[in-house]
C-alpha cells in the first residue's frame, strides 16, 4: 500500500503516503532532481560550493517563511513573508536551470512539510511544476538593468499562477462558489492569495535601499 486514505477536519478525503510510500515518493522525487540538474549544467556555468551554499540557504530561508503565514485558506493556498522572493533569489543569481532546479527542490519540502493533496496526480502540478516556475526568475538572470529581480520575479509569479490555476480547475473544481464556474473560480481564488504576496513584495523591491541591498547579494553570490 502507497498511501492511506484519510478525512480532514473539512470531510475532505486526503491522501497520506505510507512508508513504502514515502520511500517510492524520495525515489522519484531524486530522479526529478538529478534531471532539474542535469537541465541546470546544460543552461548554467558549473555552480562552485559557496554557489550551492546560497541555494541551500534559500530554501531554508523560503521553507521558513513559508510556515509565517499572513492568511491562510482552508482549501489550499496562503499568504506568506516574502517566501517566494526569497525561492526566486536562485533564479536571478545563476540562470534558469539553477532557478528551477532550486523551486522544484522547494516544492518537494512543501509536499513534505506541509501537504495538501486530494488527488494523488495533484502533487505534480501543485508542487513540482508550481514551485519549478518560481524559478522562471532565471530569465532575467543576465538583466543588466536594476530591473533584472522585479522581472524575473514578476514572470516566476505569473508561472506559478499558472499552474495553479491548472490545479485548481482540474482538482478542485467542485469547490467552486455558487454561481462560479471551475476555471472562473480558480482563476479568482489563486490570483487572491498569489497577486496579495506578490503586491506587498513588489513594493518592497522598488525601495532604493532594497534594490541596493539585492544587487550587492547577488554580486557576493557571483563572486569567486
């Protein structure tokens, strides 16, 4: 048995991996890895330990903030402090390999730490392919204007809208508000809690000082 069947304080039916489960999920989950890496070499220069060391601490910094929740939906989705900024950072450091390489490995965390999954095809979109786009960011990674970090994270926030909408409508279409249909809904319902984070960060990338502070990080992530 992969997973067991269990009911939620909302009388939603959940799935719950087992240990066997667990041990399959870790399988396929590296195998994701190895091939995000695999992407990343073929699109990034060849990341040096001290590069590795500032992927890490992003994602322990964005598993962090993740779990600081502003609001929080019961169906799925929260506003949290700046975690997707910070998923985004690896992005705009070293291309988008690196960034995508970086959101997929958070994703995994998510799914681990804190999982929400009615549907055991779910998780693919919900964490593997939403975080991944976090680290659309990469696209502007050689932007040599101020700019490069407010694009990137504008399109990686945009590419995890995406998926989640996917989700939303494939998954939890019966969720839906009276009146409202399934891509209606889920087009409302993830803009709401995505576009709110979004917004606040926006105006936090577009203080001087911060933008000052962010360029300087990615110069001490650059630098030999």
């Amino acid at each position: 048995m992969l997973y067991n069947v269990v009911v939620n304080d909302w009388g939603e039916t959940t799935y719950v991996p087992t240990t066997l489960g667990n041990v399959l999920l870790v399988i396929v989950i590296l195998a994701l890895l190895g091939l995000s890496l695999l992407f990343a070499q073929k699109h990034t220069k060849k990341l040096t330990v001290k590069q590795l060391a500032f992927c890490a601490m992003s994602l322990a910094l964005g598993t962090v903030l993740s779990n600081i929740k502003v609001f929080h939906f019961p169906t799925g989705g929260s506003i949290t402090l700046l975690s997707m900024l910070v998923i985004c950072l690896p992005g705009y450091w070293f291309g988008l390999g690196v960034g995508v390489m970086t959101g997929v490995a958070y994703g995994v965390l998510q799914m681990l730490i804190d999982p929400y999954i009615l549907y055991p095809a779910q998780l693919i979109v919900d964490y593997l392919l939403a975080f991944g786009a976090l680290g659309l960011s990469g696209i502007f990674a050689s932007s040599k204007g101020k700019n490069g970090l407010l694009k990137g994270y504008i399109v990686a926030v945009l590419g995890r809208y995406v998926f989640a909408v996917i989700s939303g409508w494939i998954f939890f279409g019966s969720y839906a508000w009276d009146g409202w249909g399934a891509l209606p809904y889920s087009l409302a319902y993830n803009a709401i809690y995505i576009f709110a984070e979004a917004a606040v960060t926006i105006c936090i990338l577009l203080i001087p000082p911060v933008k000052k502070v962010m360029g300087q990080i990615k110069t001490m992530a650059l630098a030999d």
